[in-house]
C-alpha cells in the first residue's frame, strides 16, 4: 500500500489534533523521546541502523537507482538529519511541513527490483512511500536507539521502552503509517521485530552489499580509513549475526566489546553540554527564549564530516 497526499494528510490531522502545544511540536521536553534521542550518543548505532535499512530489498534498490549518496555523502546526510530533526524537535507546523516536503520527494522515487531477493520477485514494483518499508525504516530507528541507549547507560525498565515506542509513533505518522499498524508498546514492536528479521522479506541485496561497503569506507581504491574500520566493527557488533554475515562486514568481538564497555564508562561521565544532540539543544534553547548555541552549531559541522571521514570519499 503507498501513503497517498491525502493519507498523509489525514494522518497528519491526527498529530495536530494531539499536539498539546503547537510550539513544542510532536514530543517536546516531558517526553522520554527527547530524552532517549537527544544526545549524541546514538550515531554509534548510524551503522546498524542504515544497514537494517539496507537490508530490506525495497529500500536497498530505492536508494541504489534514486539516491546521490555517492556523491555527496556528507550533503545526504545532512539533507535527511535536518528533516528527520526537524519532524523530531521543531515546532509543530515545522514538523509537519517537513513531513510533506519527504513524502513529495518520496513520490518521485519508485521502480522495479531487477533481480529477485529473499522473498520478491524479480519485477517487484518498490516506492519510497510504500506503507512497508516506511514501517520498517521507522521500527530500526526506534530499535537501534532504545539497543545505544542499553550500550550506554545500562538495562531501560519495560514502562520507559513502552512510552518511548509509543511517543514516536507520532513520527511514524508523519510518513502516512497508520496507527493501526504502529505498536502499542515495546513487546508489539519486538515482536514485529523479530518476525521480519525471521522472514524473507528482509534479505539483504547485492546493491545493498555494495553500498555498505562505501559506507565503511571499503567501496572504492583508497585504503580504508580508520574511522571506517571503527565504524565497521561496532556495526558488526550491534547487527544480528546473520545480517551481519550477509553484509560480510568484518569483525573484532573481543575488541569491539572492550571498547564499546570502556567508551560508555567515559561518555557517562561527559557534562550535558558536550553531548546533546545540537537539535536538542536548540530547542530547548528556542523554547527558553534564547539564540542558538555556537557549540552546538560547530558540534553538527564536526558530526556531519565524520559521514565524510568513515567513507574516505
């Protein structure tokens, strides 16, 4: 099924009508969301996140045939963290316009799969704003930061899994989904979890092996760079094992878990300033009455070139 303009804007309607204060937007500051999402922190989980994404064929082939990730890595990157930080911590009418302004570009990205895999067909028509891949694009985004923040901090009781799931089903409504379909809760959403990652319709394509390679900095003639190789192992570390094998990523368990243990010890012990996320930060700021941070300014230029540093392009 694809999110149509007039599903989405149905769907928006409902985040308006339970938007208690237009200039908070979608979460704001009382939501465990904001809390979650707003540090640095989860961008360890980029790798394992953009890869389950990789991993489901229409998705793959939409990115292999539409995308300029190649490129124009870092301008990617940008462009769909502006929008996604939009739709996350902006107010309520700057969400929803970033909302419109993806499903227009997405209504522009649709083809067929050249080859078959996992379970499709060779032939099977794919779109950027089809209802089950947008489902599965949103649930890796909310499984991989719940999965940092465990890295990070420690076990997360069920009752805070539970309001973070459901909080940011009001961003899955911003792409069309429909509630019907989005979990009430973290068992719903590990289960849904589960059983796509035991099926076949998660398999992962050869576009798909060939653009994590870039990702990881191992695409092209140049050596791989060391934030590649970094990136690499802890992407290894954090994907289920057989997608990891599917992927043929390279890993180092032992060191990978050493310095993944030794990492989280440092970053908790980090003040505030140096690790919120810079949309967060303004918010809070924009909410407080004050101009935009500078840190946070220099933080989110130094953040977009590691797109640049871990591919070596």
């Amino acid at each position: 099924m694809i999110v149509t303009r007039d599903a989405l804007e149905t769907s928006l309607a409902a985040v308006r009508a339970g938007a208690h204060d237009p200039r908070v937007g979608i979460l704001g500051p009382g939501t465990v969301a904001w809390r979650i999402g707003g540090d640095l922190g989860l961008f360890l989980g980029g790798g394992r996140a953009a890869l389950l994404q990789l991993a489901h064929p229409m998705v793959a082939y939409a990115i292999d045939q539409h995308s300029r990730t190649r490129d124009d890595v870092v301008g990617r990157f940008r462009r769909t963290f502006r929008h996604v930080f939009a739709m996350l911590f902006g107010e309520l009418d700057e969400a929803l316009a970033a909302a419109r302004r993806v499903h227009t570009i997405h209504m522009r990205i649709h083809g067929t799969l050249p080859t078959a895999v996992g379970g499709y067909a060779a032939g099977t028509p794919y779109h950027a704003n089809d209802v089950g891949a947008l489902r599965w694009v949103h649930a890796t985004l909310v499984d991989t930061a719940l999965l940092v923040r465990e890295r990070l901090d420690g076990p997360v009781s069920l009752t805070v899994k539970d309001r973070y799931v459901v909080e940011l089903n009001r961003f899955a409504m911003l792409f069309g989904i429909p509630e019907a379909l989005l979990p009430d809760g973290y068992l719903a959403h590990a289960s849904y979890m589960s059983d796509m990652l035991a099926g076949d319709r998660i398999a992962v394509a050869p576009c798909a092996r060939e653009m994590a390679r870039f990702l990881i900095g191992r695409g092209g003639a140049t050596k791989q760079p060391v934030l590649g190789r970094i990136t690499e192992a802890i992407t290894h570390a954090l994907l289920p094992a057989h997608l990891a094998t599917q992927f043929e990523l390279r890993g180092a368990p032992v060191a990978t878990q050493v310095g993944l243990a030794a990492f989280a010890t440092m970053y908790r012990r980090l003040p505030r300033v140096v690790t919120v996320l810079p949309a967060h930060s303004a918010a809070r700021r924009r909410l407080a009455g004050h101009a935009p941070s500078r840190l946070a300014a220099w933080t989110e230029r130094r953040l977009f070139g590691l797109a640049h540093r871990a591919t070596g392009t």
